[in-house]
C-alpha cells in the first residue's frame, strides 16, 4: 500500500513539474510574441498625423506602410473609404512606393489622382513629382520638357554655335542655331527636342521639322522681329534647302540618360529620319556618349551633360 501511494506522489509531482515546464514556456511564448508585437507597431499609427510623418515613420513593410498611410489619409478624411485600394494598388507595386506616397499626402495641395497617373510615366516623371508633389500633369510634362530642351540647347552652344529665339510662346522651333563668320550667317541649323517615346506632330502647317513648317515658323518670327534681319537670311537658307535639321531624343532610364541625335529630312513635306554618318556625326554620336550614368559620369562629356541635366532638376 505504501508502495502505491509513494508511486502516486511521485507521479503527481512529475505531472506537477510538467505543468509548470507547459506554463513556463507557454509564458516565454506570449513574452516573445508580445515583444514581437511592440517591435512591429507602426510608427505611422504612433504618431497618427500626415503632417507630422517622416521618412523614419516607415518602419515596416512596403506594402503595410502604405496600407497605414491610407488609413491614417481616411481616418484625416484625405481620400475616401473605397478610394484608397485604388491607391494601394498604384503604389505598391512602385520602387519606393511607401516614400512616394508619403511625400504626396504630407501636401495638402497634392492631388492623389494625378499624383498616382504620374507615377506610371517616366523615372524623370517621377522624381520631377516627388521633388514638386504641388504639380499637375500638364506643368510637370512642361518641366520634363523644358529639361530636355534647355539640356539640347546648351549642348549645342558649348560646340560653338550660336542660338538665336526660335520658339513664339510654347509654340515653335525649339533650337535654331547659326554660325557666323564676319557677321554674316554661312551655317543654319534647326532641332527638335523630345523626351522619351514622343514623336513628331502632326500640325495645320505640315508634320513638325518639315520643310513647309519650319518655313511657317521662321515667318511668324519675322513678323515678331521685323528688325532682326537674320531671319530673313535664315528663311533663305531653308527655302534653298542649304540648312541642317536634326531631331534630339532624351530618355531616362533609372540612373542612366539615354541621348540619341539623328538627321531628319524633308521629302515632299514627308518626313523621314536616319543615322548621322561620316563627316556630319557630332560629339554625343560617338560611342559611348549615349548612355550616360547619372550617378558615374565616366569621361568629362558625361560629367558636363550630368551637371546639366542636375542644374535643370533643380531649378
């Protein structure tokens, strides 16, 4: 008898001890997750303001910070309910895309509408929207394109020629260049500038850069500068086809700009497009002068087209 209940004690202290080893663990357990839980509040809930956020408040995932921000954005009546799974789809997939929406909600005059479009547009797009987040489409396709344009234009006058106003408003000749020699014109020549995939339009005067629309503008600008008689000399050049047209393409491509230069000529108000060859290639047609690293310009070229290209960001 004694055996047996010297067998029970025993028994019941061991089933005692693995209690207490299932609840001691079970406390480590809920200690861990409970400190797992503190690890991963979100800043965004903590401090609960837009205006207050900062990049440091993204402290979790892509994907759950964005989530945050739109509940915060609902919760201050920003966006509404339904609205932010729109939101949520547009910028989750985006490098950054937690920062990029952050930077727009902590403006007040940030339209998410056309904040998010701008987002799917080009990487210049992008950080043109990130660094003026006030923007509109239509202001931000202008700064893209007066990058581009400006960056052109001093291309060309660091190679020596000499840039005369060839635009009327937004409308006209984006780069028209001469060269002189003992104050008379020998040298005429007309660009183009596009960004990224644009091409050459359509207009009532013919398709831009042919013959019948340069001709068009060139007159505008004589009835604007009636005392410039370069014009005049200019109108001549074209009329006797003794110019040069060319058609400047710039494209970003994460860090790297994408410069192409080509010939573009008139062929019965058609125009057509080709390679710059022989005698005629310019600088940026050389190799290796089209893709240039923002972040590493490799020769002094790339370094003067980089400070140009930052000079104009910022602006």
């Amino acid at each position: 008898m004694k055996m047996i209940f010297f067998i029970f004690l025993l028994t019941c202290s061991i089933f005692a001890n693995a209690i207490n080893i299932i609840e001691d663990s079970a406390k480590i357990v809920k200690g861990g997750k409970e400190l797992s839980e503190i690890n991963h509040i979100s800043k965004i809930s903590q401090v609960g303001k837009l205006n207050k956020l900062t990049y440091k408040s993204l402290n979790l995932s892509k994907i759950e910070n964005i989530q945050n921000l739109m509940t915060l954005a609902v919760k201050e009546k920003r966006i509404g309910f339904v609205k932010q799974f729109q939101y949520i789809e547009a910028f989750k997939n985006l490098k950054d895309g937690d920062k990029l929406l952050l930077k727009c909600l902590k403006n007040s005059n940030c339209n998410l509408d056309n904040y998010s479009e701008l987002m799917t547009k080009s990487p210049l797009h992008v950080q043109i929207a990130n660094k003026y987040p006030y923007m509109n489409l239509t202001q931000i396709n202008h700064k893209v394109g007066s990058i581009n344009e400006n960056i052109m234009k001093k291309y060309f006058r660091s190679t020596g020629w000499i840039q005369i106003e060839g635009e009327i408003g937004r409308n006209g000749i984006d780069g028209l260049f001469i060269k002189k020699k003992n104050g008379m014109i020998y040298d005429v020549m007309v660009v183009e500038s596009k960004y990224n995939k644009s091409g050459l339009q359509h207009t009532n005067n013919g398709q831009q850069m042919s013959k019948d629309w340069i001709l068009k503008k060139i007159h505008n600008l004589q009835i604007k500068y009636p005392n410039n008689q370069d014009y005049k000399t200019i109108e001549n050049y074209i009329y006797n086809d003794a110019y040069r047209a060319l058609l400047w393409n710039l494209k970003t491509n994460n860090n790297t700009l994408v410069l192409s230069l080509k010939k573009v000529h008139d062929r019965i108000s058609k125009v057509l497009i080709s390679e710059i060859v022989g005698s005629e290639k310019m600088k940026i047609n050389f190799n290796g002068n089209q893709n240039i690293n923002i972040k590493n310009p490799k020769n002094n070229f790339h370094k003067q087209i980089v400070s140009w290209y930052n000079n104009e960001i910022n602006l």
